[in-house]
C-alpha cells in the first residue's frame, strides 16, 4: 500500500520537523489517501517487484524511490499496537552525528560528507513491551563498626541489625527490541526513550522509513524483561540498605508475574559506513538524539599528523640551536 497525494498524485511521508503528512511533489500537507495494493510485494506505483526482506513491513522501491507498506506485515496479527513517530529529522540526525563524531582525530575524510550520509535511513524497530506485579523480598544480616581511641588502646564496635525489606511494584512498558538484525547491546543504549509519547499506532508514520515488524514470538524475548525488572528490583533494594558496613547472607526473592504485552515500535536512525573492508554502524535515537557507534580511524592520516609534528618539532629544534649559537 501507499498514501498518495489527492492533489497531484504523488508520495505522501511522514515529516517528523513538521509532525504532518507531507506531500513529496507538491509539498501539500495531510493531503494523502490510502491506496491498498493487492500484490504485497509488487510496487503499486511502478509495477516492480521489491525485494523486502522477512521481517520488513515498509521500505522504499529500489526503482521508482516511492514510499511503500507492505499489506500483509502492517495488519494483524503483524500490526503494531503502539508507536513513537520519529521526532528527530534526518537533517538533525547528521548534525547530531557530525556533532558527536566530526571533532574526533584520524577520521576518514569522507566518513560524514554529504554524499555518504545519504545512506543514512530511518527505521522502526519492534520492541515488545511488558507489565509486570512484582514483589520482592529482601533479608540480610547488616553490621555498623564504630572505632574510637581512649588512652593508649584502640577500641571497635561491631552492632548486627536485621536487616528486611519488601517491595510490590507494577512495571509497565518494559521494552525488549524483537529485531534479529539489531543488536541486542546496541538497542538497549538507544535507550531511554520517553515512553509517555507513545501513540496508538497508526501506519501513515511509517510512510518514509523503513519498518519491521517483530522478528520474534514475545515469549522468545521476554527473559530479557524478566532481566531488566529484576534488575530493577534489586537496584531499589541497594538504595535502600545504604549506611551499613557490610551485609552477609542475603536472601533475595524475585516474583514478576506477566500482566500483559504489547508491540510496540521505536524510532532509530542507521548509518552504515565502510572503510578499509569493513563496516561501522552508527545509531541515532529517532526520538531523543542519542548516539551510539564506534568511529573508523584512518592509519593514513594518523601518520601524516604525526609525521607534521615530527617536522614541526624538528624545525622548532633547528631553530633553537641556530639561535644558541648566534647567542
């Protein structure tokens, strides 16, 4: 399917800078019309066959450049339950990257020109979402030392305290990415994002991105939010047992019972980089800007800088001496 211009005929996208349906020819604005396709996998607009991948649910026709959704991944039981749109545009996106990697020394010199961050494209990644009652029970033995000096002798005190705490708390939302392509480390550094902002979904906002949908069934995933909340559980425990010496033989009991699940998908922008035979991906949160990515270094200039100072200090040098021996 596609969402086509009433006016002119042409692609309408989502434009995160203005948070409307755009109109690429004409530049008219919620003008679209939702034309359905009847071969999921044929370009309505040009009659080509598009190569989507397993898992893609919208991506762009290698031949005409328009815009698709394939039909059957953007409906159930593939469709998505809720949505952050993107809210960073490609132009932030490169300002953000060139911000975060442009000052960094040794890279190649074409790693963020124009030309190459044109590769960069926006892609919704399914995440499943999960609500959890949790309680917790905590116990320990907690000792507090106290040591003070009287005369000529030194004294300690060691007090035992019993040491408990309990806990019921509902998660709501925890996010696990359900995306074989992404990685599993790099997506939870894509976060926080600002779940309040999650919308019902609605497919017009995947129109001008790239979209999957999830990869995996969520009780594949869900020992990773099992992880996460019991990550959280005992993070809160440590907050609250602060002021002792030590604590010996804990005893934590962790119960989080599944309340629900959704799927949900997140913005990210991708920018795939290659250097020297290899690849080098870079992440941008769709949502908040946050980078993640490791820069290439070009051995090649890291050379000619160090072979600059080396002439530098060499002529520094040379002129000292030329000066000591007037001198």
């Amino acid at each position: 399917m596609l969402y086509r211009c009433v006016n002119c005929g042409g692609n309408v996208v989502y434009d995160p800078a203005k948070k409307k349906m755009v109109c690429l020819s004409c530049g008219g604005s919620d003008c679209q019309e939702l034309v359905p396709s009847q071969e999921p996998v044929i370009c309505i607009n040009c009659g080509s066959q598009i190569p989507y991948t397993e898992y893609q649910s919208a991506g762009r026709c290698p031949s005409c450049g328009t815009y698709l959704l394939r039909d059957d991944k953007v409906n159930y039981p593939y469709g998505a339950d809720v949505i952050l749109p993107f809210k960073i545009s490609k132009h932030e996106a490169e300002e953000k990257l060139r911000n975060e990697f442009g000052k960094k020394l040794f890279i190649p010199g074409t790693f963020l020109s124009q030309k190459t961050l044109e590769a960069l494209k926006g892609v919704y990644v399914p995440f499943w979402m999960y609500d959890y009652d949790s309680d917790v029970a905590y116990e320990a033995i907690g000792t507090k030392v106290r040591s003070w000096t009287s005369g000529d002798k030194r004294y300690t005190e060691t007090s035992y305290f019993d040491v408990g705490r309990s806990l019921h708390v509902n998660y709501e939302g925890i996010p696990v990415d359900a995306s074989i392509a992404m990685e599993d480390g790099i997506m939870d550094l894509m976060e926080p994002y600002n779940y309040k902002e999650l919308m019902q979904h609605d497919n017009k906002y995947l129109s001008g991105f790239d979209a999957e949908t999830y990869n995996m069934p969520p009780n594949e995933v869900e020992p990773r939010a099992q992880a996460k909340a019991e990550k959280a559980n005992r993070d809160w425990v440590r907050s609250t047992t602060t002021g002792y010496s030590s604590l010996t033989n804990e005893r934590f009991r962790n119960n989080n019972r599944l309340t629900g699940t959704k799927f949900g998908l997140m913005p990210v922008w991708v920018y795939e980089y290659r250097f020297q035979g290899k690849n080098y991906k870079f992440y941008v949160n769709g949502q908040t800007g946050k980078c993640v990515g490791t820069e290439p270094k070009s051995m090649s200039k890291a050379v000619g800088l160090t072979a600059l100072l080396f002439g530098a200090a060499f002529v520094l040098l040379d002129g000292l001496s030329m000066l000591l021996g007037v001198l």
